[in-house]
C-alpha cells in the first residue's frame, strides 16, 4: 500500500509549480493548470516528465485533455502510484 | 460558452506576436530572383529561412520535369486514390523510394504532415503505447493524439531517459512504439539514432524515424540519418516529405516490412485526401535522381552551414547546436529576438523567428536554414548582418 494519497500529492506538485511566474500566491486545489497558470503545451509536458521521475509512474500525455485542475492531476498520480504498487 | 471563444485565443496570440513587431504572417515574398533570394517588402532579401536544403526548386531539369507531367497527365488528381484511383507515377514514385532504399514497401501521402498523421493514424489504436522524443514535431504528437494510444515523452535525444520510460510501461513495452527524428527542425541538432534503436529493440519495441530535414543531407547516398548510423535495416518505418531536399509538396514512407501496403487501406489522412498533383510528384520524383546522381549538392549545402556556423560563432552567438543545414542562434528575451528579426530583414536577410512554444525549452530562436544554392558571398552576408544586428552594435560603430 503506497503512503501517496492525493493530498500529500497536490502537496508536492505545489513544489514543482511555484517555478512558474503565476503560481505565486495562487496555488489551492483548485487551480487550473492552464487557465490560472497559463501553463502552455511545453509547460506542461516538461512538468509531466518531471512528476514521472519523481513517483517512477508513467503519465501519459493523451490524459491531459482530462485533467484540468491540480485536484484532477493529483487525482490521477495516485491512481498510478495505486497501480503501480 | 460559444465556439468563437477560440478566436479570442488565436487573436492572442496574432497581438502578441505585433506586440514584437514580428508577425511572420506579414512575410510576402513578392518575387522570386534565384532559390536563395527574393523581393521582400519590396528590397532583395536573402532565403536564409526555407528548407530548400539542396537548392532544387529552379532546377531546369525539375521544373522541365513537373512541366512535362502537367502537359500530359493535367494540373490536378482531383481525389484520392483510394476513391478516383492512382496515377501511374505515383505507383513509379513508390517504385522509386522503396528501390533506394532497399526494401519492399512504400506509400505516398499528400503532405509531409499528413504522412505522419496517416502513418500514425493507420498504425496506432487506444491501449496501444508510444514513446516519442519531447522535441517532436506536431504532425507526430497529433497523429499519436488522434489515434487515441497512450503516449508518453522521453528526454531530448536521451537514450537512458527512453531506456527508463519503457521500463516503467513493463509487460506493454513489448510492441509498443519509439519514434525519432532524424534533424530537429528547430535546434538543428541530430538523434542519437543507433542508441535509440538499440534501447527500442533491447525492449521489443518498434522503432520509427522521422527524416524529414535530414533526408538528402544525411548519409553516403542521402537517405538519411538512418543510413549514416548504420541502422537501414533495423528501423521499422522512415518518414519523409518532399517539401524540403525534394523541392516538391509531399511525403513519403518506407518500410523493410511488407505489410505498410496495408495502410492504404486504414489510414484516414491517406483515403480522404486528394493525391499529390502529377507536376508534384514528377518534382518529387526528378529530385529523388538528383539526390542520387548530383553528391556535390549535399558537398556545397555543408560547406555553406559549416562556414555560417563558424561566422556566427565568431561573433559570439549562443548556437543551438554544431554544424548542421539549421543553425539555430539562441536568444533568451523575445522582445530581443524579434528586434533583431526585424534589424535581420531591413538588413536583407530573411530568417525564422521562433519564439516558445514553438522554441523549446523556453529560448526564442533565429532559425537559419542553409542550401546548396547559397553562395559563399551570402554566407558572408548573413554572418555582416547577424554582425551587424547585434545589441549595441551601431552604438559601437557610431563611436
């Protein structure tokens, strides 16, 4: 059983977005990626490839146009580190 | 919500960039005075900014030969080939490419984009797994998104980086897809193609190569990337198009496996699109010999990036990569890229402004593609202009 659960997550990918230039005072669960970061196509994937390093999962890109909010990707990290273990 | 919100964001994105004062949609090349030159807003420019890798577009033997298939097979297919049937030089372009490259089968599509779109398309279906390098071009990231597999990024020519993401995909790397390019089109730096074949294979995975810019400048006999690395024979589909060393408009694919054949009829990008024109597929096709037959336009084209290469990097310029037909210059404000976009032009020289997303990794670049048809007289003018451009250098001069 993994120890990850989507709020110790979305604790972590906070780690990873405060680098970008809008995410200062501006990171909740809600956030949208794009909208509220302005988070474009390589912004993302670079972010991608880094949450896969960190949780040693496979994110696939095409989930993407699922994902809208720092809940949804949280949501979706746990379920492969789910799987995973 | 309407569907005219999305012309807000392209509005965007057309203000940002004439917030730069750099809207490529503004170049018109009013006419044409050689491959390498044009009237731009009404001054002589020299093409630093086309593919024209190898020169070939005024070639009198290329343009004879497009003439010749206009006269007797007509100006357009009028469908595809699937629903209005084929054109016997499509069938002998095919016939062409899969002999230079010694295997047994290849398809045309309509566009270089829409030959990775239709490969893709055709091959790919949900549950099905890629992995493609993060600097790929559009048509592959679109084509892998349409057809609904899971696709995942490795690390920029980082053969380690693909190594640990087909381990993480376990049993279902098995079969599942890599793909390459042989020459990004934007840094202008080439794949490590031997090291990502031999992680595809160690894994059982397909290994597919994209050599759009690097067909005709790559490898003993110009086909590419795949041949100067050794690995002809391992790779399991090349893309092409015919919109850069082949002068023409087109794509194609060849693969040592013989059931390609069967895309024609599941690729969607192949059915539903109108085949090349017959003067484009003969361009394509009198090109392809000269590819064959002419080795010192390959000579003349790297001798040109060599010398630009080392003249920019005598001025100082961060260079995306080494010598290559693209030579990328590095500038990390956009603002100060666009500026010298604009300086470049009014110095006669026409180059790609590329500013992120486009540009990876968060740099703007001024793109320069070289071709076998520069002279080395305007090599040395691309080098006075970039001179010339520089921050600060009329301060420097008027002192």
């Amino acid at each position: 059983m993994s120890t990850e659960t989507p709020e110790t997550i979305i604790e972590t990918l906070y780690g990873f977005l405060e680098r970008f230039p809008k995410a200062a005072g501006n990171l909740g669960p809600d956030t949208k990626l794009a909208d509220d970061l302005s988070l474009d196509s390589v912004n993302l994937m670079e972010l991608l490839v880094e949450i896969e390093d960190h949780y040693d999962i496979g994110l696939p890109l095409n989930m993407m146009g699922d994902i809208t909010t720092i809940r949804d990707l949280a949501a979706k990290i746990a379920q492969l580190v789910e799987d995973r273990a | 919500m309407s569907i005219t919100a999305r012309f807000n964001e392209m509005a965007q994105i057309r203000d940002g960039l004439r917030e730069l004062g750099a809207d490529p949609a503004r170049i018109v090349m009013e006419r044409f005075l050689s491959p390498t030159e044009a009237v731009i807003d009404g001054r002589p420019t020299i093409l630093a900014g086309t593919n024209n890798y190898l020169g070939l577009t005024f070639d009198p033997e290329i343009i004879e030969a497009a003439c010749k298939a206009m006269h007797e097979e007509g100006s357009g297919t009028t469908g595809s080939r699937m629903a209005n049937g084929s054109f016997s030089s499509h069938a002998a372009l095919e016939e062409a490419f899969a002999r230079f490259y010694d295997v047994p089968s290849a398809m045309l599509f309509s566009t270089g984009y829409q030959t990775n779109l239709g490969l893709l398309m055709a091959l790919l279906q949900p549950g099905d797994k890629v992995v493609l390098d993060s600097h790929s071009h559009a048509c592959i990231y679109d084509g892998c998104r349409i057809s609904g597999a899971d696709f995942f990024a490795f690390r920029h020519n980082d053969p380690d980086d693909l190594r640990k993401r087909l381990r993480r995909l376990g049993g279902a790397a098995e079969g599942s897809l890599v793909i390459a390019e042989g020459l990004y089109s934007m840094w202008g730096d080439t794949a490590p193609l031997a090291d990502l074949c031999a992680v595809a294979r160690e894994y059982g995975a397909w290994f597919m190569v994209d050599e759009a810019h690097s067909f005709g400048v790559y490898g003993e006999t110009g086909r590419g990337l795949c041949e100067e690395e050794g690995i002809l024979d391992q790779v399991d589909f090349i893309t092409g198009t015919f919109s850069k060393s082949l002068a023409s408009l087109g794509g194609f694919c060849v693969s040592r496996h013989p059931e390609l054949q069967l895309l024609r009829y599941g690729s969607r990008p192949y059915i539903f699109t109108a085949s090349s024109s017959p003067a484009s597929i003969a361009a394509a096709h009198a090109a392809l010999r000269a590819v064959r037959a002419r080795p010192e336009l390959k000579q003349s084209l790297w001798a040109n990036a060599r010398r630009l290469h080392a003249g920019l990097e005598g001025l100082g310029y961060r260079l995306a990569s080494g010598p290559s037909p693209v030579i990328a210059v590095q500038v990390p404000a956009h603002e100060e890229a666009a500026r010298m976009w604009n300086a470049l032009l009014a110095e006669g020289v026409y180059v790609n402004l590329v500013v992120p997303p486009a540009a990876p990794e968060g740099a703007s670049l001024l793109r320069c593609s070289l071709s076998a048809a520069h002279s080395f007289e305007q090599i040395d003018r691309i080098v006075a202009a970039f001179d010339a451009v520089r921050a600060g250098a009329a301060t420097a001069a008027a002192r």
